[in-house]
C-alpha cells in the first residue's frame, strides 16, 4: 500500500444529494468516510427524494452558486484534495463551471485523481440535458483519470452502438470501444454491466469490462462475470464509483479495485433484497439501497468476484 495510507486521504464529491434514500452523495460520503476519507461534498441538486417518485421537491444548484462556493474554497486556500468524484450534474452549464475548476485544482495540485462517473442515462433514457454530452466529451473526459459509463453512456460519448448488433466481432467491437474512450483522456476505464446475453453470454449474468492504458498502444483489458439479480435499485452506479475510487487509492490496481467494488455492490444488492419493504405506488424505480444496514459488508469487503484478463487485447 503507498505512502497515502498514512495520513487522511482527502475527496471532493459533486454529484445529486437527496434527503430520503441513498442516490449520489449520500452513497459516496457513506461508503467513503467508512474507509476513512474526509469527505467534502457539494450538491448539484437537493431533492426531497430520488426522481423515480410520483413527486419530486427540492432545487437545483445553479450555475452562479457552483461558482461561489468554488471561489470560497479558493479564496480561503482549502481546495487541496487527493481525489475528485463526479456524478450527475443535469446541464451542460453546470458540468463546464466543474470542468473549470477541476482543471485548476489539477493544476494546483497534480498528484489529484478525479474519477468521473459520466451520469446522462440508462437503458436508451436521457437523465440530463444533451448539453451535458460535449461537455464530457470535450472538457470533462480529457481531465479524468478513472470513468465508470454504462453501456448506453458509452454508446453516447463515442456515437457508436455499443451492443446489440448480431456480429461475430462484437467482443472486439466493445474493446475498440474502451479504446476510443482512452483516447479521450481517461487512463483507466470501467463498464460496470454489460448483458451477457446480448453478447453471446448467459442471460442470468452480468459482465464489468475494464481497461487499463499502461502505455501507448498497450493496455491491460479484463472482464468479471456476476449473476444478474431479477429486480430494480436506485444508487447501484454512485455507491459503485464511490467503491472503485476507495479501492483504486488502497490497492492502486484497477483490477482490485473493479473485484472489491462488484463484489461489495452485490452483497449489498443481496442484503436489501433481504430486508426489502414492499414497494409503494409512488415509487417506480425499485428498491432504495440498505447501506446502513451493508456497514459490516462495506468494510469486511470480501471478495467474491474475479477478474478474467483479455490476452488477445493485452499485448
């Protein structure tokens, strides 16, 4: 373990913050205090609840304000951080104020890592404005170190179909895939689920695909294969980038970090199944996390998941 480990390591997390459940940065300062991270947060919006209830209250961080709070951690000297996360933002406004300074922090202080989880949708649904999409492409990917789009996020940054094509490459096409994000900036890229059924794979599993830039034109290319669970959750994506961050600062290999993060995200799955209250009308999106009640899963951290390395793509 580095040098790190001996004192604090310090993060800032952007994303949503809700009062009711764990979306966002309720999932993130959780999980990253329990492996002892000081945890800055700022709130992109604060809702009553997640979006997929009947009603919705709250506001939306503007524009103006980012900048404010931005400029009050600069004037007072306290935007000294080890690691950056980002999840959802909404607009492409707001995403270009964080690109800003993100760039600045970076500049101020290069040992940072930020890790972008590129929140636009899921499952052919926009979460943001279209807005937000140039940005990432433009300003946000070329900052980041580790990003965690999923399959549909991906399609979009690289406007290419991603799955779903009956081709006998279609292995190939997703590592050309990562490939093409790499070149964009990120040194370490995840897709946290693929279908394994659109890919020739069992229904019944799930696929993480990864990829590591060690050097130019060399990469190191790895999937995990975990059973997909026949339900619906809320906040699986930001407690997976808030694990891949904590892990990838403890174990600086993203192969570790990718087992712990879809290991602990699955049991905390199983866990809130067991423990799962009947869904209410008003709510459409399936089961809030049970992070609570997952601390001891959280910090035990067993590993049950394996990383498998791609040779055809490592050389």
């Amino acid at each position: 373990m580095s040098n790190k480990s001996h004192r604090i390591p310090r993060a800032l997390s952007i994303q949503s913050h809700v009062v009711y459940g764990y979306v966002g940065n309720k999932c993130a300062a959780f999980i990253l205090q329990l492996y002892g991270f000081d945890v800055d947060l700022i709130n992109s919006v604060h809702f009553s609840n997640h979006t997929g209830y009947k009603t919705v209250k709250g506001s939306r961080l503007s524009v103006d304000e980012l900048r404010n709070i931005f400029q009050g951690l600069l004037t007072n000297n306290l935007l000294e951080y080890d690691y950056i996360l980002t999840g959802y933002m909404g607009s492409g406004e707001l995403l270009h104020v964080v690109a800003e300074y993100i760039q600045l922090i970076k500049s101020k202080f290069p040992h940072v890592k930020y890790v972008c989880d590129p929140v636009i949708g899921d499952n052919n649904k926009l979460y943001v404005d279209r807005t937000c999409i140039d940005v990432y492409k433009n300003e946000i990917l070329p900052l980041a170190d580790i990003i965690t789009p999923n399959d549909f996020e991906v399609e979009l940054l690289i406007e290419k179909q991603l799955i779903g094509i009956q081709n006998d490459n279609q292995d190939d096409i997703i590592w050309q895939s990562l490939r093409c994000l790499h070149n964009m900036g990120p040194s370490h890229i995840i897709i946290s689920s693929l279908s394994a059924d659109k890919i020739g794979g069992n229904r019944n599993m799930l696929q993480l695909r990864a990829s590591s830039k060690l050097a130019d034109n060399q990469y190191q290319t790895f999937r995990i294969d975990f059973p997909r669970l026949e339900s619906s959750f809320t906040g699986t994506g930001d407690s997976f980038s808030a694990l891949i961050l904590a892990w990838f600062h403890k174990e600086n290999n993203l192969i570790c970090a990718c087992e712990k993060a879809i290991s602990i995200i699955h049991q905390i799955l199983l866990k809130t199944l067991e423990l799962a209250k009947p869904i209410s009308i008003h709510n459409t999106c399936g089961n809030e996390l049970c992070l609570v009640e997952s601390k001891t899963i959280i910090e035990s951290a067993k590993t049950i998941f394996y990383a498998v390395l791609n040779e055809k793509c490592n050389s």
